[in-house]
C-alpha cells in the first residue's frame, strides 16, 4: 500500500529516471529549442535591413491544408498588413493573405493554388534572368528557360524574389536549383528548386513591414 500510495501521490514533475528529472529535462530542452529558432530570425538577411521584422508564433495548422496556408498570433493591432512577405532564416515562406485584429493567416509558397506564383530572378553571367516559380506535383519549379541558356556552368544557382511585383520585395532567398530537365516537347527547359525552409517544423516566423 505504501508503494502505490507514493506512486499516486507522488507529483508527476518529481518522477525521476536514474535521477534525471525526465519531464523538467523535456520542457529544458524544448526551451533551447525555442531559443535557437528566435535566434535565428535576428539573423535574417542583412539584404533585409529596410523591413521591420515584426516576429510572430504559428498558432494554428490544418492537416488537411498543411503545406497551403497557417494562421500566427500577430494581426491588425502589431501593424500586420494583407500583401507582406513571411520568412524564416532559411528564406520565404509565404505572405499575408487576411488578418484579423489579433491574428494572420500566411498562404506558403508551397500552396497549390493556381494564384500562387512568384516572380524570380536567377543570376546568369553578369546579369539576371527573370522567371515564375510554381508549384508542379509538390515541388518548386521554373517552367520556360531558353534552351540556348546554360545554367548548368553557373556556380551560384541560387533562386531569390525579383521585386518586379508588388507582393514580395527583391532579394529575399528562396532556394537553389537542384536539377535541370528539358520539357516535354524540348522546346525549352525547367528547373526544380530545392529550399532550406522545413515546413514540417515550422514554430516562429517573421513578417517584414516597411514600417521602420
């Protein structure tokens, strides 16, 4: 009776393994965790410095619409606005879509949606070549690149917005291009573009606001 008395009573956050508080050691971890990512964003791209980053947490996810949009805790009332840019330190993510007072709902670039394009630029030589990124069969990709362009032999084959559009402004990191393939008709050629940003695991963002 003694035994299953201090194993009823005894508080769960005391329970230990090898003397190792396993529940405090959890919550401990989970905080370094939670540093590391908040860290990261004060470290977003000094291209970026013109933006105020108004740093939000992702509070609601849909299964069903996992990699379309997600909703975070920052609205109206922190100066969150329809149209602004939301990236991590990896680069974009998404934008604004609506807002309420106090929250935001983020459509991500992975979206499916057929609206859901980007205006890219790719770095070519000394110049750029400007494209649309879309989504085809859950990748990134850039449909409709000259076949007389080589882009093969470029050693930076990093993908950035271009700023051509009034959705999101130039120079924010979107990936790198992985793999190169010609149509299906060869009339011209594609590129899938791989990013850093873990969608999976997404916690913190940042939503950039020319508001500084």
């Amino acid at each position: 009776f003694k035994t299953l008395r201090d194993i009823v009573y005894k508080p769960f956050y005391t329970i230990s393994n090898n003397n190792t508080d396993i529940v405090g050691k959890s919550i401990n971890e989970e905080l370094v965790s939670e540093n590391k990512e908040l860290k990261k964003l004060t470290k977003i791209d000094n291209s970026l410095s013109e933006f105020k980053k108004i740093n939000a947490t992702i509070v609601e996810r849909n299964h069903s619409y996992w990699l379309d949009s997600m909703v975070i805790n920052k609205g109206k009332k922190d100066g969150i606005d329809i149209g602004m840019a939301v990236v991590v330190s990896e680069g974009l993510i998404g934008k604004i879509t609506s807002i309420t007072n106090n929250t935001s709902v983020v459509k991500l670039i992975t979206s499916t949606d057929n609206n859901n394009k980007i205006s890219v630029k790719i770095k070519y030589g000394e110049t750029y070549i400007y494209k649309i990124l879309e989504i085809e069969n859950n990748m990134l990709v850039i449909k409709g690149i000259d076949n007389d362009i080589d882009l093969e032999k470029e050693t930076d084959k990093s993908v950035v917005t271009s700023g051509l559009s009034d959705v999101y402004p130039s120079g924010i990191v979107i990936g790198n291009i992985t793999n190169i393939v010609s149509d299906k008709y060869g009339i011209s050629k594609k590129a899938y573009v791989s990013t850093e940003v873990d969608f999976n695991n997404l916690r913190f963002v940042s939503v950039l606001s020319r508001d500084i």
